[in-house]
C-alpha cells in the first residue's frame, strides 16, 4: 500500500472524489503544513494554524497507479487558485502536496508537468516536505457518505465526484 497527503480545497471534496475509485482503500482527512500542534478545525479555519485541510489518500498501485491517483487530484481540483478554491478562500485551502522521500516529489513534481495540460495559467501548486499529520476530526471522516444531502455536498462535492468518475471511468469501483 502506498499513501499521499494531498491538499486541494476543502477535504471533504477529495476524501469523496477518491473513494469511488478501485485500489483506494481509505481516506484520512485532517491537516498538515502549520505551526500548531494538534489544531482543531475552527483553528484551521480562522487561518492561523498555517495548516493545510489535506488527505491522505491510501491505495493499492497494484489497483491503480500512483500517476492515476496524482491525475484524479489535478483534475478534481483548480491548481491554478491561490489560497482558495471557488468561494472557499483561505491558506488552509491551498492546492499543496506533502512528500516524504525524494521519490514522492519527482511524482510530484511529474504530476504537476502533466497537468498543465489540463489548466490554463500557471500551476501554484506548493509541493512542501510532509510534517506531522493531524487527524481530522471524526466528523469529518467520510463527510459526503454520511451527509449526502447536505447543501454544501449537493453544491460542491458531488460535481467534482461527478467530473472524476468520468474523467478516471475505466477505474471507477463496480
């Protein structure tokens, strides 16, 4: 099994995206990037944490290769937005990815080529070496699948779930 730490906007839009695919055994939203230790939500959220909302997306390569998983990321989400994503606008909603070895970021790194092809203007994507994970709270866990008719989740998350699915269709789960 392999994992990413991803952030792309709110968590709850990655967590959801990804778990529809095949080899995607769990996803663990919470934070990474900050200053503070164990920082709660509302902390994250008042932006002074420094902290990123991020995923760790965990998946089976067997399943679905690391190149897919980094392609399902630059295609749910606007690289291309700083500190924001639509009308979430904050540094905990910065587009970042979180590596743990010199591999990760040259995948990392190989990801960002290939979606500036998806996206016109410049890719700000911050590729940062992993600190510490802080889990998010249990609410938040699996966010879309016990809140599926949750305003925000109609408005945001499922049309994002939505381009995924068929954007990555031949990996979508059966």
């Amino acid at each position: 099994m392999m994992s990413f730490v991803l952030g792309g906007g709110c968590f709850w839009c990655l967590d959801s995206s990804f778990m529809q695919f095949r080899g995607v055994s769990d996803v663990v939203v919470g934070y990474m990037g900050g200053t503070k230790a164990q920082p709660t939500y509302e902390e994250v959220c008042n932006g002074t944490t420094g902290h990123a909302e991020v995923a760790e997306v965990i998946f089976d390569e067997a399943v679905i290769p690391a190149e897919v998983i980094l392609d399902i990321f630059f295609t749910l989400h606007d690289p291309t937005q700083v500190n924001r994503q639509g009308n979430d606008i904050g540094t905990q909603y910065r587009t970042s990815m979180f590596y743990r070895d010199e591999s990760e970021k040259q995948l990392f790194e190989a990801a960002i080529e290939r979606a500036k092809n998806l996206w016109d203007g410049q890719i700000v994507t911050e590729v940062t070496q992993a600190s510490e994970f802080w889990v998010g709270e249990e609410y938040h866990q699996d966010f879309f699948a016990k809140n599926p008719n949750q305003g925000y989740c109609n408005a945001v998350v499922a049309p994002k779930m939505a381009k995924t699915r068929k954007a990555f269709a031949d990996f979508v789960r059966n």
